[in-house]
C-alpha cells in the first residue's frame, strides 16, 4: 500500500505561477512512501487533490486529477489550477478558509487547511494591493526576489541579504562529511536470529568504510559491542544478525564509518521468539504383526521445561499427538514406547514428542510394518466364513468399536483358518458380571470340536493358543453363569 506525505511550497518565488496577466496556478509537492516508510521511486501514480470551501467536510470547488511519476526521491511536483482551470479561476479566496484534500489511487490520504491562500489570486479578487518589503518586487501579478540566497557554515540556516533568516533544522546532513544512516525493518526474527535493514547515504566527505548493525539488549549499542561488519560504501543492505537467545529483547540500529566518525540510524527493538525442544526418533525395533517398540530421546528442553514426551502414531505419515500417542515421562533423555493392538501386515507412521510450557516438537517420521497375520476386530460388520448365534455390539467392544457378544446360554460361535507353519491363536475375552452373586459368564474354547479351556474374566483378558500345521476350526461356547453374556474381540492369528 502506498501513503502519501504532502507539503504546500510555501517560499514566495515559487507559490505563483504568472501565465499573461492572470495568475491561474500554484505549485503543489508530495512524497510518496509505502506503508512502511519507503520511498516510492520512479512509480507512476494516480493522485486526486480537491479545495474544499469553508471547513474539512466542505463544498468542494475544485477537483483535479494528476497521473505522474515519481522522481528517484519519490517527489512529484503538481500545478494546481492547470488541470481544471475555468473551477479553479472561479475560486473566491476572499471567503475562505480553504482546505485541500488529497487522495492516492482512489484512497483518501489525508485533508488539511490552506493556510496562505496564493497571494496575487487573492489580490486580484480582493483587489487588496501589497506593499514590497526590503529586497522584494512587485509587478502586477508577479512577486519577485533581488535578494541573495546564502546558507549557513552548518548547512542548516538560510540567509537573506538583504533581509532576514529562516533556520531549517536537520538540513545541515546533506552538508557534512558524516553519513546518513536510517535503520529500516527488522524481519525474519526466530528464536536466534534476525534481519535488519537499513540505508546509508553519503552527501560528501571521505568514503564510506565500514557499515553494518549493532544490537544489544540495552538501548543504544554500538560497534564496541555486537555488530556486523557489510562491507563499504553508501547504499540499502539487508543485515543478519546471528547468536542470539530465545524469547529475548533486543535493541539495534545501523551504523556507518568514515574518515569523519561513526554514524548510527535509528534504535529499534524486536524479540526473539521462544525455542521449541529437540526430540529424535529411533529405528522401531521387535516388530511382529500386532506390536513395535519405538525409542525417542529429547536432547534438550529449549525455553520451557518438557513436561511430557512420548510416541504418537498412525497410518498416515507425520502424526500428531491429537491421534494416537503414548505418553513415556518428562524432561531430557531417552525412553521406550511398546506400540499394542497394531493391524498384521499394516504400514504405520511414528514420531517421537515433546511438549514443554512454549510448544511442542516432533522427531523424524520413521515408517514400519506389522508382519503378516490374521486379524478380525468386527469392525467391518459380522465376518464372512463365521457361524453361529454370536452378533455383532457396540456397547462392549475393546478394541475400536465393535465386538462380537453372545446373549444367551449355549450360543455359539465357530471359524475355520489354515496354518502352514506352527502358529498362534490369541484374542480378548470379557464375561458378564452378577453383582448380587458374584459371578461372571463363563465361556469354553474348543479346537477342532475338543474343549481346551474355560474362561470367567469379568475384565477384558488376552488369551491365546498354540496350534500345529494344518486346517483347524474354532469354537467359543457360552456355558452361562454371572450376568449370563460373553463378549469376545481382536482375534490375531500368527505363523512362527
């Protein structure tokens, strides 16, 4: 976005244009700088400048509109009058006051009170006839100067001989030997480092030998302490600034030296932000096809303490701890996480974390995936080869959401699967509980038509079975008892 800085020319030889015998005109200077301060150099732009008669908000008499180019200093000149010049003629300065207002690109950048209206427009509606002073001319409707214009040793006072003088502080740079030196943005600010930027100009005087920006975290530093060193000579440079300490303050400001001094820019500040921990993921190791075990070490804290660590994971790539995730203490160091209840033959992702009071840090993804196997979670409805009473509930289910129950006494349920190798039957197994009596339902397991075991767990328990090669059929028998249901759930089957 560009803004806009306006100055009516105020010095007398220039407020007048004289075309013939009616002045119509006067001249009219911005700056154009963007939104942060620069200067908007050899741009065209598209400015809209209206008078307004009697207050800010009042009738506009004039409206002209200038499309030009900016100069290498972002200065347009403007001739106020020449643009519409019947409205501008018909202004009545006399019945004032008189108000500018000035818009860029159709933005309204500022209204201000014209405090001098142009002086022979305003003689020739008045008729008001002005007496010359010492050194100056008037003829008809052009006012003019003999006198001599001389500036100060210091550059910054301006002399009239004959006649007076008019101080302007701050000109006396563009006469010294120093530079002029303007810190600029501060960007690209991490927890350690940073980007200053900044301009040196160099009017006259020794060349530019050393420039750069100094920083601390008191105010004003300067080259005796931290600094960058750029290079030489005048110009607008980016600096990095490098060694810095998380969720920090600091002042800088840029500098330039010549034969003549050190000249410093502007002091600003900016704050580092905080430093997050460092955290790596080891190589999963003891993978089978239902687990994986994964270590982490957290190699240091950063800006706050680590309050939490562990493994998170998922079967897309770079999990967060808003998944799945197993906690495994605090602080520095290393740790193991057993991931359980994994998906034979699956591909998984997994990342170590840690979490501390500023934010939370992830180690490199590392991909696994589980050995081959059978599983059933009943996820996917009521399995196909299955018979029997058995049917599906959610109300019971210990892995996800599903669950296979038996209501009644006696139901029933059977599948058939094949080993090649010596393998391995193990699955969850939860019966109903009776309060009043204290008992729980019990089941029965047969292989192959034989009763191997009974079980009566009023919590969900894993069990399992070793089985031969060979085609084998499965059978869990409700036998009754407690609250008079069973549940069964994440059957694996595995090969050694």
């Amino acid at each position: 976005m560009k803004t806009i800085i306006s100055t009516l020319i105020a010095v007398v030889g220039f407020l007048v244009t004289a075309t013939g015998q009616s002045p119509n005109s006067f001249k009219y200077q911005t700056v154009v700088r963007d939104s942060s301060g620069e200067i908007i150099a050899d741009q065209q732009v598209n400015i809209t400048l209206s008078i307004l008669q009697g207050s800010a908000g009042g009738i506009v008499v004039c409206t002209e509109e200038f499309t030009t180019v900016t100069n290498d200093f972002g200065l347009v000149n403007l001739q106020i009058g020449s643009v519409n010049p019947a409205a501008f003629a018909a202004i009545d300065w006399a019945n004032g006051p008189y108000f500018t207002k000035v818009e860029l690109d159709g933005n309204v950048m500022g209204i201000s009170q014209l405090l001098s209206v142009p002086y022979a427009l305003y003689s020739e509606r008045t008729g008001f006839t002005y007496e010359a002073g010492a050194g100056i001319q008037i003829e008809e409707n052009i006012i003019s100067t003999n006198m001599n214009l001389n500036t100060s040793a210091t550059g910054d006072t301006l002399f009239l001989m004959p006649g007076n003088y008019v101080i302007i502080p701050g000109i006396s740079a563009s006469n010294t030997d120093n530079a002029v030196v303007t810190t600029n943005l501060i960007t690209a600010v991490s927890s350690n480092t940073a980007v200053c930027g900044y301009t040196v100009l160099l009017y006259s005087g020794p060349e530019i030998t050393a420039r750069g920006v100094c920083w601390d975290t008191g105010i004003n530093p300067t080259i005796s302490g931290n600094h960058t060193e750029d290079g030489t000579g005048p110009g607008t440079f980016n600096s990095t600034i490098t060694g810095l300490e998380p969720n920090t303050t600091y002042f800088v400001r840029a500098f330039a030296t010549n034969s003549a001094g050190t000249t410093y820019g502007e002091l600003k500040n900016f704050t580092t932000s905080g430093q997050s921990p460092a955290v790596i993921t080891g190589d999963v190791a003891g993978i089978t096809a239902i687990t994986a075990v994964v270590p982490g070490f957290v190699i240091y804290e950063g800006s706050g303490s680590v309050t939490e660590r562990g493994i998170c994971w998922g079967t897309s790539p770079d999990p967060t701890i808003t998944g799945n995730k197993i906690m495994s203490g605090s602080g520095t160091g290393s740790f193991n996480v057993i991931l359980s209840l994994l998906v034979p033959n699956t591909n998984y992702h997994v990342r170590a974390y840690a979490t501390s009071s500023f934010s939370t840090s992830y180690g490199e993804n590392m991909p696994f995936t589980t050995s081959d196997g059978f599983y059933e979670g009943f996820e996917s409805g009521f399995p196909g080869g299955w018979t029997g009473e058995w049917s599906l509930t959610s109300s019971q289910a210990f892995e996800r959401y599903y669950a296979l129950v038996a209501p009644d006494e006696l139901d029933s349920i059977s599948f058939t699967k094949s080993f090649v190798l010596p393998g391995q039957v193990s699955f969850y197994y939860l019966g109903g509980y009776d309060s009043w009596y204290g008992t729980t339902c019990a089941t029965s397991l047969y292989l192959d038509g034989v009763e191997i075991q009974v079980y009566s767990d009023p919590n969900w328990t894993q069990h399992s079975i070793t089985v031969s090669p060979g085609t084998h059929t499965f059978t869990w028998k409700n036998v009754g008892g407690g609250a008079g249901w069973a549940c069964i759930d994440y059957i694996i089957c595995t090969e050694q």
